[in-house]
C-alpha cells in the first residue's frame, strides 16, 4: 500500500520552495500510469530538440512500463516524487545483490539504484526551462532512508549515464567505469559517512 | 515497509550459527538478513521456473557451475 512522505521541491516559475509528497512503494500499475503520464510529453520534448538539431538525453529510451515488471518481486520498490498532482520524478530500487566496493563497506550490502529520472518537463536536456528542481535530491534522500530502514546504514550505490555523472560525483565515490555493468557505465556509491552528510545538507 | 507481522522462527543451533555468522559478516540483524535470503529465493525461483538458469562463476573466469534451489 502506498504512504506518503512530505518533501519539497523548486518551482522554476517563480524560484519558490512548494510543497512535494514522497510516495513510498508504489504499485506496477501506478508506475505504468506515470509512464503514461509522462510519454506524451516526452515524445513532444523529444520531437522538438530533433527539428532543432540538438541530441537526445541519453535515456530518452527509457520504458518504465517495461521496467515495472520487476515489481513482482520483493527485491525491488519503487518511489515517485509526487506535486501539483503530478509525478515529477521516479525511483527504482533493489534491496539485494549488491555489495559494497570501497574499503570500508566491502561486502557489505548496499541499496542499488536501478533506475531513477525525473518527469520530462524537468529534465534541462529535455527542455529549456524545467518545471520543478530537485526531484533527484528528493529521490536520493529517500533512497538513503530506505537503506537506513533496510540496515545498510544509508549506504546506496548506482550506474551513472555519462551526462548524470558530475551530479553524482558530488555526492559519491566514483569507482569509474565498470565493465561488469553491460552497458559499461560508472560506478557510484555512496558510504554511510556521505549519506549522513546528504541528509543533513539538504533541505526536506 | 509497512504493515510489518512477528512471526516465530525455530532454528537448529547450526541454522542459528550460521544466522549469527551472516550477520556479523553484513552487519545486518537476524530479521534484515531473512527478509534478503526470502527476496533473493523468490526471485531466483522465479526465474528458474520461467527457465532461466543460475551460474556461478569463479574468479578466474574459468568455469561455471550450475545451481538450482
């Protein structure tokens, strides 16, 4: 069942804080109606940068309908930021098969960021002025929260597409390229260290 | 998660070793680390049902061993 979470994100249109919900554990269905949701705009963004000449966003590919099927399984949860009745950014997790990389959290378990991508109206690769900011914030929060819940102590690890990577080399240890990845992308991860300092940097 | 149940666990002193040592090894609870054990065996299960195949391989990437549950 579905809770909800309270959080905030920017308003672009007038650089105000606006009250967000976190929607922890949302069902398949509820993932393929944010698809839904989500592909028309998409499609338009996407339409829109070709006859303008400029490139794609790397994962403009993206099918979370397809990407739903994982939650048959108890490994995997998914979240969304949700505001002005809409959802503004998705989340899947995994809570097994993933261990820690780096020194002092090796073979310990981690949370795995499967998948994570805000709306198609705030993405600036897509559009020029995106709608809301920090989607990704709010996401990865709880991201560290479930892994707190879970016992990793907040650890989290994730594959970066090449244009995500400077967000993440903020925030985590970037251990390069993996080549045990299939799509070869880089590795991030983030210690228990680094998610306290997450959670109190930011605001809620 | 929500809605969370207690339900009793019988363990044989070996089970119960091998529990306690998995969770000093992860650092992880005794229920944190029945809860992984339960979604890592529904999903493989699975996926050995939909006919897929489990491997493990070693670490000179020499040979693979087939498992199943």
């Amino acid at each position: 069942m579905t809770s909800r979470r309270p959080t905030r994100l920017l308003r672009r249109s007038d650089e105000k804080l606006v009250q967000a919900e976190i929607l922890n554990e949302i069902s398949r269905d509820e993932v393929i109606d944010i698809h839904m949701d989500w592909q028309p705009e998409r499609l338009a963004a996407l339409k829109n940068l070709r006859s303008q000449g400029k490139p794609w966003p790397e994962n403009w590919h993206w099918d979370w309908s397809t990407k739903a099927d994982n939650l048959n399984f108890l490994a995997y949860r998914c979240f969304a930021v949700e505001c002005e009745g809409r959802a503004q950014g998705l989340m899947m997790i995994a809570t097994i098969g993933w261990r820690g990389r780096i020194d002092n959290q090796i073979g310990k378990p981690v949370l795995y960021i499967e998948y994570i991508e805000s709306a198609p109206w705030n993405l600036a690769g897509l559009v020029e002025t995106p709608r809301f900011s920090g989607v990704g914030i709010a996401l990865i929060r709880t991201a560290i929260q479930v892994s707190a819940d879970e016992g990793f102590a907040g650890r989290i690890a994730l594959h970066s597409l090449p244009q995500s990577q400077p967000f993440y080399r903020r925030y985590m240890h970037d251990l390069g390229m993996d080549a045990s990845h299939g799509e070869n992308l880089c590795y991030f991860e983030m210690t228990e260290k680094q998610a306290n300092q997450f959670v109190k940097g930011r605001p809620s | 998660m929500s809605d969370k149940r207690t339900m009793t666990l019988n363990l044989s002193d070996a089970e119960m070793r091998a529990l306690e040592a998995l969770c000093e090894q992860k650092d992880l609870s005794k229920t944190a680390v029945i809860r992984q054990a339960l979604r890592l065996y529904q999903l493989v299960d699975a996926r050995l049902a939909s006919g897929g195949k489990l491997f493990f391989e070693d670490s000179k990437k020499a040979k693979a061993e087939l498992i199943a549950l």
